[in-house]
C-alpha cells in the first residue's frame, strides 16, 4: 500500500479520535516508509488534526462516501499529502487533497528578501514553511502529471484545513496579496472562512470509487506538459545543460537503450569530470521522450535539492520499470540489489573511488554479479573522456597519484588549467574573488576537519579557523543556492554539498587529516570531524580510504582552475616546491 492508511471515509470518522488508531498509525509508519523517521510533532499533529478532519467530514449531509488515504506520497519526490479524499460525482472522478494545519491567529508572519515570500510559524522550535494553499497544490500537480489513472479522468481539487485559525476580517495574512496566486487555486477553511466552499466541494463524493487502485497500487506516467516543461528547463539549466562533448558523450550511451528486448542492466562507469550527473539527466529526459516514464535515484540530498529546479524530483512512490541511478558509488549493496526488483531497464552510472562513508559498500563489480543473478542481460560502457577540467588529464593523474598512489610526484600546469598554491587561506580567498568576476563561479571547499558549530545558527559565526583566517560550512539545505550562484560564496563547501558538481575556480583547503611524511601521503582519521565517519565501528583502513576518496573528489571539482593550501607543514612545502602554477 502507497499510503500510511486507507479506510473507508466513513471508517474513518469513527476511528479517528481513538488513541490505538493514532497508536496504529505510529506502528505502521517504520513498515511503510523505512527510510523516513516518526517525529514526536508529526504524531503530536495526528492526535490534534485527524479528529478535526473527521468533525468536518461527519457534519457533511448526505454522508460523504469514498476512502481516505492518510499520509499519501507523492508518484514522484518524497513529500507526503496530509490526506487525500477520493470518489465518484456524477461529473466522474473526484479527488480531493487535503492539507492540515494546527495553526492559530498570531502564530503566523510573512516575511520576504531578495523576491521571495515565505511564512514564519512560532512554535517551541519557530520554522518557515510554504503557504499551505502552495504545497497543496505541489501535490495536486504531482498527481496530475505523474500519476497513470488508466482510461479515468480525474478531477483533483484541493483543501487546506486550519481547524484552530480565527482569521483576521481585514489584512489577513495568508490571504495576503503575495499569495493570491496560490489561494486562488486552493480552498483554504478556517474557523470563520469557508465553511459553504468546503461543504460544496466535500459533497462531490457521492460514492466510492474503482480508480482507488491507481492510489493504492501507483504506477508512473509523466504527462506531455511535464514531460516538455522538463526538457525545457533541463535545456536552460546553469547545473544540467548538456555540453557539446556531452551531448556527443550520449549519443553513445543512447544506442545502449533504445529497444531493449529483455530485461537490462548497463553500467556506465565514468572517472570524476566525465560528466556522469549531467548524462543521467539526458538519459531520463531520452527515456521520457520514449514514453518509457522513467524514475531516477540519487543518494545526494545536494543533487536532489538541485533537481528541484527543473520541477523533477529523486525517487517517488509510482511504481515504473525503468530506472537511472547517479552515484551508485553510494549505494548499499542492500539498496541496489532492492532497486533491481521489477525493473525492465536499470542504468548505474557509477565511479568506483568516489565513496565516501563505510557503508558505502557497492561496487561496479557487485551490481554485475547481482544483475547476473537476477536473470538481466548485462552492459557496460566506459565514459572515457575527462570534460570538466579542461584539457587537464594530467592534473586529473597527478590527484589520484597524489592521493591513492605510493609516492608523491611534481607537477606543472598547463595553459588551459591553472593549478596555484596559497600560502594562507586568506591568500586563497584573495585569488578567488579576484578570478570569480563576470560569469565566473569561485568557491573554497575543505576536507571535514572542523566541527558544523554554525548549523543551527545559518549565516552567522564561525566554523574553521586556520590562524586568523576563519570561515563557515555552507549552510544547511541549501545546496542549490551554493551549488548555483555565479561569482564567490563565502562559506566553505564540504564533501555532502560538492560531490557532483563542478566550478570555474576552486581553492581546496586539505586538512590536518591529510599529512606527508617520508615522502609518503599518509592519512590521520583522528583529525577529520565527522562523526557519520566516527561513530560508524569499521576496518581503520576503510576509514582512511574515505578520506582518501574524499580528497580525490574535492580535488577534481574546477573547470578552469584550482589554488591549494594544506594545513600540514611538510604536505604544504612539498606543495609549495614541487607544483608549477605558471603555465
């Protein structure tokens, strides 16, 4: 089942205010979201709104029939709809979503910067939200196009419900101007505001319906809007667009899918600067074309925050045989042998030295053998050209000799990639806001050797301090404005925000945990903070291979150039004496 819990309406409100059906709701939550974790305010909304919802529904007359589906996740992304009410009018199929909210008169305050509109909601731990009448309507557009209803032709309206909100008779703040385009398309009931609106729309529902199995059993079906909205905002992305040499680097991989027989999995492997991200993009735009529906997957929360911009999203609930999977690097080898069940065509793109956590586990070779075993016919391909430092193959091989390799070597730049070194951090920073000018993209990242101190507090104090130099992690979930933005970016980028992504001029700060001694590149995991990394009981050799992959990655991401500087002393004068950055 896709939903928490499917009842029929009238069920329902006999059940709601009962204390074992929100104690059953609580039961049932690790089993059908398994990667999603029960909070005390979500089981605290539960018990305050499910009843109130069931007030509204008992007051309608003639009794409402349909089913309800309680906590339903989106075909595509992992949001969740509080409810979702469906049946049959005479006019066909009726959905109605519904979005719950506890608020009351006072506890919500616009606020707006740079364009951008959003509320502020006081509660023991104040937090910003969307308009409820957007977020409703988000998911009325998910299920629009991207949801196969079969030969029906649902109508899907929606209903945000503020069961404890008295609302002001003049200058009401969620009827505000800068939300009119939201209320419009949505029905917002309060206390004292939309009570007829919502009884005449509720009584839409005049008997259950067969199309409840497309909600219960979702299967994946892009609209042709969807499809060409994403195309063309895949096509204008500053992060996705395809390049010539990419473009040219797909045409190679198109052939591998075009018209599989039996089920396939293809393994694409593809070094750092290949372009991996950008390929799996085209490939699901291609399939989509195809009329094939296809679901992508990714691990990286930076990666899935910035498909948000192409109104696409990782994952979802609707069911499809076609996958693509980026970073498959980062997979459990649980998780990628769970993501080959049901799948016609399956597409890895993966690098086998860019994991970076122990559990980590999955590699090129075991997604062969469990394809074999599942009966798949298997294909791989290679990505072997580097596109993203330009015409830089040999710093790419200095990296990977630098940090996997057994002993260090010099290195010189060439014309079309500079390669510097910095004596402070300052001096750094200094050379990328001076090369990050016009178009051009400048950020520093840095191995994770300091504490986050700043992640509850965003945009204010200090997390790395090197001398007088100090700086900030970027900040928390907001990796699309730090992966996007032109120009520099004050805060310091870290493995989680950077992997798969790519910038004009990087500085890479290399940390205590990185040292040279005897000529030799030597890992100290004492030295890294990050406790996904410590607290896990692993193999210390295993430690020290994340590091070094992190490294690896951290070093590869610019196009144009990267400046160096390492907090060990002997690592920062080998540095200093063997790299030539005049080319």
């Amino acid at each position: 089942m896709a939903a928490l819990a499917t009842l029929k309406i009238e069920d329902f409100c006999l059940e709601a205010a009962k204390p074992e059906f929100i104690e059953r709701l609580c039961k049932d939550f690790a089993l059908t979201f398994p990667d999603s974790e029960l909070s005390a305010s979500e089981t605290r909304s539960w018990r305050n709104s499910l009843p109130e919802l069931a007030k509204l529904l008992l007051q309608q007359q003639p009794p409402l029939q349909g089913h309800i589906l309680i906590e339903y996740p989106m075909p595509i992304g992992s949001e969740r709809a509080d409810c979702i009410l469906i049946g049959e009018s005479e006019s066909g199929l009726e959905i109605i979503v519904i979005e719950l909210k506890q608020w009351t008169q006072g506890s919500v305050k616009l606020r707006a910067n740079h364009g951008l509109t959003w509320l502020e909601v006081a509660a023991s731990e104040p937090y910003t939200s969307k308009h409820p009448c957007e977020q409703v309507n988000i998911y009325r557009s998910a299920l629009e196009h991207a949801l196969n209803f079969g030969d029906f032709k649902p109508i899907i309206n929606t209903l945000v419900f503020l069961h404890n909100y008295q609302e002001k008779p003049k200058e009401e703040v969620l009827r505000a101007n800068e939300f009119s385009s939201h209320v419009s398309s949505s029905l917002l009931r309060s206390l004292n505001h939309g009570e007829q609106d919502a009884a005449l729309l509720l009584s839409r529902l005049k008997r259950p319906t067969q199309a409840l199995a497309h909600l219960t059993s979702p299967q994946r079906k892009y609209s042709d809007a969807f499809i060409l909205n994403f195309s063309e905002k895949l096509n204008c992305s500053d992060l996705f667009k395809a390049t010539g040499q990419q473009t040219h680097a797909f045409k190679k991989i198109a052939p591998l899918v075009q018209q599989v027989q039996t089920n396939t999995c293809v393994i694409i492997h593809g070094l750092v600067g290949t372009g991996k991200t950008v390929l799996a993009m085209k490939l699901v735009q291609h399939l989509m074309k195809l009329g094939k529906n296809p679901k992508y997957y990714v691990k990286s929360a930076a990666i899935g925050q910035c498909i948000k911009g192409l109104d696409f999203a990782v994952n979802g609930r609707a069911v499809t045989p076609y996958l693509v999977v980026d970073e498959a690097h980062r997979l459990t080898k649980a998780t990628a042998a769970g993501l080959m069940d049901n799948k016609h065509l399956i597409v890895f793109f993966i690098d086998d030295s860019q994991w970076i956590s122990p559990d980590e586990n999955c590699r090129s070779n075991d997604i062969q053998q469990m394809a074999h075993a599942r009966g798949y016919h298997v294909i791989t391909h290679v990505l072997d050209e580097q596109l993203r430092c330009r015409g830089a193959n040999s710093y790419v091989d200095w990296v990977y000799d630098l940090v996997f390799g057994a002993a260090t070597q010099a290195y010189s730049s060439v014309p079309e990639f500079s390669v510097q070194l910095a004596e402070s951090p300052q001096a750094m920073e200094d050379h990328l806001r001076e090369q990050a000018q016009g178009n051009a993209s400048g950020r520093i990242v840095a191995g994770y050797c300091w504490h986050w101190q700043t992640e509850r507090t965003p945009g204010v104090g200090t997390d790395i301090h090197i001398g007088p130099w100090q700086a900030r992690w970027n900040q928390k979930m907001a990796f699309k404005e730090w992966n996007q933005l032109v120009g520099y970016h004050e805060e310091v980028g870290a493995i989680y925000t950077v992997q798969g992504f790519e910038y004009d001029y990087v500085g890479v700060i290399l940390g205590p945990d990185i040292v040279l001694r005897n000529g030799r590149i030597e890992i100290d995991p004492s030295c890294n903070a990050d406790r996904r990394l410590s607290n896990m009981r692993t193999d210390p050799a295993v430690r020290e291979q994340v590091i070094r992959n992190i490294y690896y990655v951290l070093l590869t991401r610019a196009r144009r150039g990267v400046v160096l500087y390492a907090v060990d002393p002997a690592l920062q004068q080998f540095l200093l004496t063997n790299v030539n950055g005049e080319g």
